[in-house]
C-alpha cells in the first residue's frame, strides 16, 4: 500500500514538471499549404507564385494538378469536392425546355451542355448509370435542328463503358414500354461468357465467327451486337434450352447474325428449347435449313417456347419445306399438339423463302399475337399438296390475332393463301391492321381458310384493311374453302383486290360460310363472275345482315354478289345491308340470279336496306325471293332500268316489267380464213348471246372486234343491249417451224413459213466435209423444190416440221514411196467415217527406218504417223532410211541400265559393257567390275555385356545381319558421387572400345556406403550475474547437421559487497553512502532549487522502486 502512495506521489511531481512545456506550445498549429496551381507543373518548369510548388526543394509530384493528370481525371487537387451523380443530375435539370432553345440563348445551352460533359466523366459507372439524360437529349438534338445536322449525327449519351437499356435504348413496344440502363461486357464472339447469379450482359467488340453453338443453358443471356457481325462457322447457331432466354438488340445498328447452311435440322440461326427469345434489334439472315425441320431463321421446339420481337429484322433466310424464318415444332406423332407463342410488337421479316409458310410455319397451333410490324415479300414455293402461306402456315388448332398497327404485305404463295393459309384454328383482324398486296397462285389472294383433322377454321374481322391482293384463281381477299369454314365480318375494310372469281371472297365446300354483319366489300374486281362475293357449292350461305357491298365489278356475271347456277348456294338476307353500284362491263349488275335461283329473307328488313337484283332471266315477270310475310319491296331494285320490284300474292318479291319485249339482230362477220356464228341471231335486250368461230385451216382464232353496238365479249359470250349489234370474227393465219437438219450433230436451223409456204424456197444446199450433198428428206420422202409446208405435213396440228439432209461419202487415196523397204498392212484409202489409221512402219536390209515425210507432216523424222478420224483430202507418205550400226561392246560406262550385281558391304559392283552408241550388253561374259564402289560396314550402336565390371561390345552390320564383331572394352572406374554422412555415393565404370576409327562406350555404377556423422561441441557459454549461459550444440564436422541441441544455464545473478557486485562490477542501486551536511540555499535561488528538488525526488523515487522490484 505504501508503495502504491510512493508511486502516485511520484506521478504527480513528473506532471508538475512538464507544465512550463505545454505553456510553450499552447497556440503554436499551422494551417497546411494549399496548392493554386491552374496547370501541372513538370519539373522543367516549377510555378514559383504558388505556395506549394514554389517552396524550396518543391517537385512536380508535390503539385495538385500532376497528381489529377496522372491519374487520368481532369478534375481539382485533393482538397476539391467530389463530383456526385446528384450534381450533375441537378445540372442537367438546369437546362431549358427544348421547345426554349434558339439563336438567342443557343450559345448559353452550349456551355451548360459543356459543363455536364466536364462532370459526368468523373462519375463511375454505377453513378452514371441512374442519371436521366432525357433533357439532356432534348436540348442536344434541339442545338441540332438550330445548326441543320442530321439527327443521325446525335448518338444517345453512353457510360464509360458500354451501356443502354437492354432493348437497345429506342424500342418502346409491347410490355416494354421504358427505359432502364444496364452496362454490357465486351466479348469478342468466341470466348466464353461468365454468368453471374445465371445472368450475363455482353456486347460484341467486333466481327466474329461461331466455330461451336453458343448455347444458353438455363441462363439469360442480353446480347447487344454492337453493330458488328457474328457468323456461324456452317453449322454453328444460338441455341436457348432448358428454361433459357436470350435478349438480342442493337444500339448501333447494323448489327448481324449470320446462320448456318450445314447439317441443319431446324432454326439456323437461333434454336429455342422451352426457353425465350426477345428481339429488339439486329438482323437474322442467311440461315439455311438442309433437314427435315424448317425455319430458317428460329426454331421453336417445345410448346413453352416464346419468341417476343420488338424490333429488328429476320431476312434472306431460307426454311427449305416449312417456315423461311420461323419454325414451330412440327411433330407427325402428335398433329393436334398446340403452344408457343411468337408475339410481333415491331420489327420487319421479310424476303425468306420455303415450300410452305414463307414467314412462319406451324402444324402444331401455337399463337401468333401481331400488333405491329411487318410480314413482307415472303415466298411459300411448293404448288401442290395443299401447300402455301406467303407468310404464315398454320393447322393444328392454332390462333392468329392481327391488330394495332401490324402489315402484312407483298407476299406470295405458288398455290394458296398469298399471305396466309390456315387450317384449324382462328384468325382476329382488327384495328388498323393491313393485309395488303399479297398473291396466290390459285386461291385466297390474302388469306385461305381450311380444315384440318375435321376441324374448322374461323375468321373474325373486326376492323383493319384486305386490300390489293390477288388470286389468279379465286378469291382476291379471302377463299372460304373447307367446309364449315367461317367468316365473320364485323368491321374493316376488303378493297382492291383481284381474281378470276370471286374479286374480294369465295364460298367454295358446304357449307362455308360468310357471315356479314358490317364492314366493307368495295372496288374488287374479278376478270370471271363476282366481283364482290362468289357462292359455288350447294350448302355454301353468304349471309348478309349489315355493311356495305359495293363498286365492285366482274367481267363476267355478278358484279356484287355470283351464285353458281350449278349448285344450291344460298344468299340469306336481313336487317340493313346494301348491295349497290356493283357493275358488270360497265352496267349496272349487284346480285346476279341464275334462272331458278332466289335469295332468301331470312329475317325482317330495316329502313335504309338497299340491294340491286339481276336475274338470267329476263322475260318479266320473275320471282327471286322466297315467301315472306312482310313486304319488303322498296329494300330491293332492280339492275335493269326496263323493270321494277314488285311485292305479289304469293308473298314473294318478282322483277316485272310493262314495256313490251324488243329484240335485235346480231349480223357476224369475218376477217382471214375462217366461219363464225352467234346464238341466237336475233333476241331482246339483256339476253346472253354465244359466238362461235371455226378457223380454216392453216388459221387461228384471234379475237372478236364489236363493230356496231355497246357490248363487252367476254368468253365468247355477251349481254345483248338495246339494238343491233355487229361483230367481227378476226382469223389469224398461223405460222410453221421447219427445221432443216443438217445431219452432222449440229443445231438444226430453223424458218417459220405459212401454211401455204414453199419449204425449200430461199434455202442452200448445206454442205459437210467429206460428203457430197443429195437432197432433203421429210422422214422417208424426198423433199421437192415446188413442196409447200401443207402438202407436207397435210395437218395443220402439226406445228413444226424437221427435214434431214442426206449425203454420199466422198473415198480418199493413200500412196506410199518406201524407196526399196517393205510395210504389210498399210491401207491405200480411208473415208471422213474411217477410225484413226496407224501406219505400219517399214523394214529394209541393212538399214534403220529413220522417219515418215508427206500429207500433214514436218520434217523426215516422223516414226509414228496417225490419220486422225475425219480427216478428209488424199495423201501420200515417203519413207526415210540410215545404213545401219555394228555394235562393239568395250565401254565400261556405269549406268542404271548396265547394272549386273549391285555392290555390298565388302564387295564392289558389276556392271555390262556398252556401245559406244548407248546400246548395253546382256552377255554375262562382256561385264566389269566398278572398283572402289564397295559400301562398307554400317555397324550402328553395339549391344554391350557386363560381367562383373568386365564388359564387351557386340557390333551387327545394318546392311548384312550376318555381319559381326565382339570386341572386349577398356574399363575404367572413378568416383561420380562422394558418400555423405548418412547418404550412400556412386562409383561409375566405364567401357571404352573403337570400331574401325569410331569410339562407343557404355557405364556401370555401384554404391560406396556411407561414412557416418564426426561430430564437435559448439555455440557452448558460461552465465554470467545478468545473462543465461549455455551447454553448447553438438554438430557434424563433415555435413555442420546438428545432431543434439544443448540447454540453458541461468543466470548467477548480482553479489554486492559495498556498493558494487563482485563478480561483474556492477554498483548496487539501492546502495546509501552517508550524507554530509548541507552548507544552506541561497533566497534567490528559491525556485529554482524547488524546481530541481521534485525533479531529483522524482527521479530517485523512481529508481529506488525499479531496484526494490529488480530484487524481490
């Protein structure tokens, strides 16, 4: 306890004493220096006002500005405030209101619009990614239109890196409707993509090509193409399985994917697997399906698939049978199977091409919801078996709903359905959809309706436009053909189209149905009957309760509305609807009546109804309703100016007439060689006339001219009007091909004579190497100069005529001058029909034959002379001879000819002697030897054979394995790897032997134990008063391995005898001498004896309890 007093005793003094040092420096803080630098200094040039950078011993590192640059930002020194995304957020909320911006205060946008730019950059990505740049935009494009740049020159504003909004940053359709910023990875298109939390952002950095599917496997990939191109190697594609989905755009524009064209089942460019494809931009092409699949461009295999397309483009793909661009899964096992959905909010497919379903194809259902882009310049080739679809093909219970702003135009099918072809299922048409410009082979100009597994099909069409579409068959618009097949027409609009039946629709089985309750049927035009609507089949009902029907026209019957007179088609009528101003060549003609036929109210008629009726006949009065209660005349008028609708006794609406019945005569006459007729030749107006031309022979039937009357001849058939009428038959007189064969394999020339025509007038006789021409012959009969094309072929069905020149072989000589030689075999003539001839050399005693000379040679020196086959003209051929060579063989030439016995390894060559001339002897006794060309022993590496530490070395030959040699090696020792303590060394033999000049040698080892551990005694210390000794290590002379550690000797501690330790000489700190007395302090020195008084007892007090502490 009482130590414990001594020692706060203590700390007090030591505090007092420290008090006049912290008086001193109480106030003394210096603020630190700030640098004002504008610029960065280097160290070439220091800002001496600045008082930083202009201190002594200052570098460029100590000024703000360096640091800035350095590292890249433009931005204050250390001490400036942090740029924050707020702050530039409030910046860009500076600015003024586009509709604001203009010459005066332009200047002033600028430097604001400046002042972001400044900040942004030094915001991180994260920040720049929240900022609102709508205003921003606003006022850039607006400075735009002041300057007069393009708005192409205005690119939107980018991070510091690659961002956007995942639809490209311009696309607002469908379910996205705005806008939120992501940042995208670069990927050069061939590495691999890294996920995180199964998600990946990518835009591709430049042009690449696909050597493997890039498939997305579970994941959501958003890809942005940058506007660069990715390219399949042949085989490679997207794939998206598996709960997958896959976001594509384009911020750029530009952008590609190009498909495969190898080994491709379905989908050449992007594979979807129960998975999604969202489309905002770039474009899919060049995909081309080699299998049993289809889609050119995407396949959807599985009924969850999805494919949403706000922008971009699918062309120039090619889907082979189904689907150009796109391909629902179709299964044969399962063919009422529906699902997928493909949904269009923008975008444009377009120019792809397959069998059937130029655009789309599905015989599995699924839904096509289509509410804007465009569907255009599709083609389905395939023309029969049902086939079409321009744009969509669809069975198998599937919907097809077509509205908003969506266009499906300038597509077209070899056979049906010139924009679409649907079996089973439905069809919605509504809003300000089009479906216009499209054609058919044969039927359904725009649309044809099917059946499919028994099933209907339904189209509902509630507003939107069918218009400019043709079918060169039937149905302009729309071809009801299956029966069962409804449509119902609501609203919209069905203008312009063509065909030759059935300019807008056509009723084909029964029963189909058009059911009509408003909407629109104008301006169609059909080339045979209906204008408007054709009804064919017994059972197929046109019903009409409201809309309009009118300006349509045919050029034949029914310029409204045709019934077929074969069948039983059934117009049912009620409520308000009009049939009006429909015209057939030009007068008035809205539902045309076959004799018999009548139309049916079905229900009552409202105020304001109006329908044109035309009966076939025309002898009033004729009924052409059934019987009604309600008189319903005045909703009913007639075509023909001469009648008049009457309500009668029997309930039933007739067209009747007072005027009493006229007729008129119809005088037929001809042009050219022929007869003509008209049926009947006399009859009253309205009445349907029949002409008949016959043509004589050698002539045509050209067409009929109206010489007198106002009539339209349309199938060799007309509508008598009010007063004569005369018509021309006009003949033309038909042309012939003869062909005159010149019958050497060539192209026969050709002449188009009359019928009448001489066949060899103006001809030359042909003329053919190696024949001599005869005559021409028409099959087996000889050809006269004075033969006309008639007396011929005296038919004139037969349209061309071929007559064959016939020859005579011309024979050729070949004479021979063999001066004294002899040649069997040699042929003295030959024809143009010969085989090639091979002369026969010549043979003369005591001379070589040295050459042929003569017809189509050069020189003398020919030794082999062939007539090729069709050669033509005599020849003549000389023989040429030298005396001839006696051989002497006494050359020893070393040649490859010459070689008798090949040398060996021990033996030289033998070769044949030769002649001077070249010529080598085979007389095994005219030989010699090639000295010196001996090859010598090859004896490669010997097989070496230790015994003990004695060895020998076995040597084959290569070229002779009978060849050897055993020699007995030189050996010697030495040592390789001394021995350690306690690791063994090596003793390495040697065996050394020379072969014919060459050294080769082999080695053996054996071990030298080891020699053990020769240990000393180290790092030994005695203690001493204060320190530790210590025993000492024991360690190896030879290897310093410490084999055996020592210990710790303590230390001995002090021994003090009057004030000192007597071992070291230590003094001994609590040693107290006695004091002498103390002589008395000066008054003056008071304080500063005080001061040094505490200081003393402070320090002794301090000392005297470290040494009480150092003793216990």
């Amino acid at each position: 306890m009482k130590k414990r007093l001594l020692s706060i005793l203590l700390m007090c003094c030591m505090v007092l004493t420290l008090l006049p040092t912290t008086a001193f420096a109480e106030g003394g803080t210096e603020e630190p220096l700030v640098c004002t630098c504008e610029t960065a200094c280097t160290a070439e040039s220091m800002n001496a006002s600045c008082t930083v950078c202009g201190a002594d011993g200052a570098l460029p590192e100590n000024c703000g500005k360096y640091a800035a640059e350095k590292s890249g930002q433009t931005g204050a020194p250390d001490n400036a405030p942090v740029i924050t995304a707020a702050d530039v957020q409030a910046l860009i909320d500076a600015l003024p209101e586009a509709e604001t911006i203009s010459e005066d205060n332009a200047a002033d946008v600028e430097a604001q619009l400046e002042a972001i730019d400044e900040a942004k950059v030094q915001l991180s990505d994260e920040d720049f990614a929240v900022l609102d740049f709508t205003r921003y935009d606003a006022a850039v494009a607006a400075l735009m239109a002041l300057s007069g740049e393009p708005d192409t020159a205005f690119a939107p504003q980018t991070a510091n890196d690659h961002t956007h909004c995942y639809c490209g940053g311009s696309i607002t359709a469908g379910d996205h409707a705005s806008h939120s910023d992501v940042t995208y990875t670069a990927w050069d298109g061939t590495s691999s993509i890294t996920y995180t939390n199964n998600t990946a952002y990518v835009y591709l950095t430049e042009n690449a090509t696909l050597s493997g599917h890039l498939t997305v496997d579970g994941k959501t990939l958003y890809l942005c193409l940058n506007g660069k191109t990715l390219a399949s190697n042949g085989t490679a594609r997207i794939q998206v399985k598996n709960g997958g989905r896959l976001v594509l755009c384009d911020c750029v524009g530009g952008g590609t994917f190009k498909g495969a064209t190898q080994s491709v089942w379905g989908g050449a460019c992007i594979y979807l697997y129960a998975s999604t494809l969202d489309m905002f931009g770039g474009k899919l092409t060049g995909g081309k399906v080699t299998g049993k699949g289809g889609g050119g461009a995407i396949a959807l295999d599985d009924q969850q698939c999805i494919f949403n397309m706000y922008g971009g483009e699918i062309s120039g793909n090619n889907g082979k049978n189904y689907g150009g661009a796109i391909f629902r899964k179709f299964n044969a096992n399962m063919p009422n199977t529906t699902g997928g959905t493909f949904n269009m909010y923008g975008g444009t497919i377009k120019n792809n091409t397959a069998k059937n379903g130029g655009a789309f194809f599905s015989t599995t259902g699924g839904t096509i919801n289509m509410t804007g882009g465009t569907i255009s310049g599709n083609t389905a080739t395939m023309n029969s078996n049902d086939a079409g679809g321009g744009a969509i093909y669809m069975r198998g219970n599937g919907k097809i709903n077509i509205s908003g702003s969506a266009q499906i135009t300038g597509n077209s099918s070899s056979l049906d359905g010139g924009a679409i072809l649907m079996g089973w299922g439905e069809i919605n048409i509504s809003g300000s959809a089009k479906i216009n410009s499209n054609t058919a082979s044969r039927w359904g100009g725009a649309i044809c309706l099917r059946q499919d597994s028994n099933q209907s099909t339904m189209l509902y069409m509630r507003g939107g436009e069918i218009s400019d579409n043709r079918a060169n068959s039937e149905g302009g618009a729309v071809h009801v053909f299956d029966k069962d097949c409804q449509f119902f027409l609501y609203d919209g609009k069905i203008t312009g189209n063509t065909s030759g039946d059935g300019g807008a629709i056509y009723l084909n089985q029964e029963p189909s149905w058009l059911i009509m309750q408003g909407g629109e049927i104008s301006g169609n035009t059909a080339t045979g009957n209906g204008g408007g609507v054709y009804i064919y089949r017994t059972g197929s009902v046109c019903q009409l309760y409201g809309g309009k029907i009118e300006n349509n026209k045919a050029s034949g019957k029914g310029g409204g509305i045709y019934i077929n007179p074969s069948n039983s088609g059934q117009l049912r009528v009620g409520n308000e609807p009009l049939v009006q101003n429909n015209t057939v060549s030009g007068k008035a003609n809205n539902v045309y009546l076959p004799s018999g036929k009548t139309l049916t109210i079905e229900i009552g008629m409202s105020e304001g109804a109006s329908i044109g009726v035309t009966t076939a006949n025309i002898r009033y009065p004729v009924a052409f309703s059934n019987s009604y209660k309600k008189d319903y005349a005045n909703s009913f008028f007639a075509d023909d100016a001469n009648a008049r609708v009457e309500y009668k006794d029997d309930q039933r609406l007739y067209l009747v007439s007072d005027a009493p019945l006229v007729t008129y005569d119809v005088t037929v006459e001809t042009e050219g060689g022929g007869t003509a007729s008209a049926s009947p030749e006399t009859a009253a107006a309205g009445t349907e006339i029949t002409l008949t031309a016959v043509p004589a022979p050698g002539y045509a039937f050209g067409h009929w001219e109206v010489v007198k009357g106002d009539v339209t001849i349309t199938d060799n058939r007309f509508l008598m009007p009010a007063g004569a009428v005369t018509v021309k038959a006009v003949f033309t007189a038909k042309t012939f091909a003869v062909y005159y064969d010149p019958g050497d394999g060539s192209t026969p020339q050709s002449r188009s004579l009359g019928w009448n025509d001489y066949v060899l007038a103006g001809v030359s006789d042909p003329t053919r190497p190696g024949y001599t021409f005869l005559n021409w012959m028409y099959g087996s009969r000889p050809v006269a100069d004075n033969d006309t094309y008639s007396g011929l072929v005296q038919s004139d069905a037969v349209a061309s005529a071929t007559l064959t020149a016939a020859w005579q072989l011309i024979p050729y000589t070949i004479t021979y001058d063999l001066d004294g030689g002899t040649a069997d075999g040699n042929p003295t003539g030959y024809s143009v029909e010969s085989a090639a001839i091979t002369l026969v050399n010549p043979t003369r005693e005591g001379y070589d034959f040295t050459g042929w000379s003569g017809t189509g040679l050069t020189g003398a020196d020919n030794l082999t002379v062939v007539i090729p086959a069709g050669s033509t003209g005599d020849r003549s051929y000389t023989a040429h001879w030298a005396k001839q060579h006696v051989h002497v063989f006494d050359q020893q030439m070393i040649l490859p000819q010459a070689l008798k016995t090949p040398a060996d390894c021990t033996h030289d060559a033998v070769y044949y002697l030769s002649c001077v001339c070249g010529l080598v002897s085979t007389d095994d006794n005219q030989v010699f030897t090639a000295v010196g060309t001996a090859l010598g022993h090859d004896w490669g590496q010997p097989r070496w054979q230790w015994v003990g530490f004695a060895a020998q070395a076995v040597f084959a030959c290569s070229r002779d394995a009978g060849h050897v040699e055993t020699l007995t090696a030189d050996v010697a020792s030495e040592v390789t790897t001394a021995p350690g303590c306690v690791t063994d060394g090596v003793r390495t033999y040697t065996a050394t032997v020379t072969l014919e000049g060459r050294t080769y040698t082999d080695t053996k080892t054996e071990s030298i134990p080891a020699a053990g551990h020769d240990t000393e005694l180290k790092n030994a210390r005695a203690a001493t008063c204060t320190e530790d000794g210590y025993t000492g290590d024991e360690v190896c002379r030879t290897c310093g391995e410490t084999i055996r550690q020592g210990t710790v000797i303590p230390a001995t501690g002090h021994d003090f005898q009057d004030g000192k330790c007597v071992n070291c000489g230590t003094a001994d700190p609590n040693y107290r001498p006695a004091k002498p007395e103390n002589p008395g302090v000066k008054t003056g020195d008071a304080v500063v004896l005080l001061y040094a008084g505490l200081m003393l007892l402070t320090l002794t007090g301090s000392a005297w309890v470290l040494g009480r502490k150092r003793t216990r």
